[in-house]
C-alpha cells in the first residue's frame, strides 16, 4: 500500500496548478505505475506527452480553464457530493477537524475540499473506516463526475482516469453490496 500512497501524493500534485514540478511529478508517477499497475502506464503518458508537446503554459491554460474558471469539474469533492448545499460546509468543517487531528497542513489558499489536498491527506487518515467513507461516498463520486464533465482530448482526463482506477481498486470496500455502485449511494 505504500507504493499507492506515494502515487496518491503525486497525483494529488498533478490536480494543482501546474508548476515547473509538474512534469517532475508526473513522471514520478509514471515510475511508479510501472511497477504495480502497468495498464496505466499508456494514460500517464498521454499525460507526460501533452506536456513535452504542448508546454507549461499550455498545461495552465487548460487548468484554468478546467478547474477555475467556470469551470467544467470544479476540483471540490464536496461540490459535486452536495452542490452548494449546507451539507458541503458540515463537511468542510469535518475534513479540517480531520486534518487537524492528524497533523496534517495544506496550503490554506485552497478550500479543505479540494480534490488535490483530500488526496493527499487519505495516505495519513489512521481510521480506516472513516477512511472508507470519505473515499467510497466522497471521492471516487467526485472523481466519476469530474471525469464526466471533461472531454476525452483534456490531459486532466488521463490523470482523473488514474485516480479513479487507483481508488475503485485499492479502497473500494462495499463492492458486494449496495453501498456504492454506479447508481448512487444505497445501504448495506
């Protein structure tokens, strides 16, 4: 599992706004990718290809476009979990009692639901069963929609795609029962 973490990390990296580190990171992941989960290896380097083709500038351009600027897939899990609903303050507030709680410090510029910084805190999240929620009902739903929301052709696709294989195999826990499924979120 420690190998998923490491990948988690720098994906998370990968869904900021892109910076000389990016391409450094996304090859990070690709290392990473090629010694436990090769079917992924194409998608990242589709990813490191738009890169070296297109450029930096580029690459923020379309960040922009895809997450800031009414945007196609707001990078806020709790967005797309509750749209601007109450709900999403209760679970703003709850993320950052979690960070506190286990020492863990973002970039405060962003809101505590963003898709960058929840990934990056699930490697520290101790209780496995809180884990599981926010993973299973929070984040792989986010990530769905997101990836819904983007044309095949934008590079933050092949990283969603990722991120969205990585949790649905290493973290999806209720697969035999109605708890989360493609349809929505049900009961055991």
């Amino acid at each position: 599992m420690d190998k998923v973490n490491e990948l988690l990390q720098f994906l998370a990296r990968l869904l900021q706004f892109p910076t000389q580190k990016t391409e450094e990171y996304a090859y990070r992941s690709l290392d990473i990718l090629k010694q436990f989960d090769r079917s992924l290896v194409p998608v990242m380097e589709d990813f490191i290809a738009f890169i070296n083709k297109e450029g930096l500038e580029r690459l923020q351009d379309i960040y922009t476009y895809t997450f800031d600027l009414q945007p196609p897939a707001p990078p806020y899990v709790g967005h797309h979990i509750f749209g601007e609903d109450y709900r999403r303050s209760y679970f703003m507030v709850g993320l950052k009692e979690a960070y506190k709680t286990y020492g863990y410090s973002y970039n405060e510029n962003e809101l505590p639901d963003h898709i960058s910084v929840v990934l990056e805190f699930i490697p520290l999240y101790e209780n496995e069963e809180e884990k599981g929620d926010l993973i299973n009902l929070c984040l792989i739903p986010a990530v769905e929609k997101m990836r819904e929301n983007l044309k095949e052709d934008n590079p933050y696709s092949k990283v969603l795609e990722i991120i969205h294989r990585i949790l649905s195999s290493h973290y999806l826990w209720y697969e035999n029962c109605n708890y989360y499924n493609k349809g929505g979120i049900g009961s055991c």
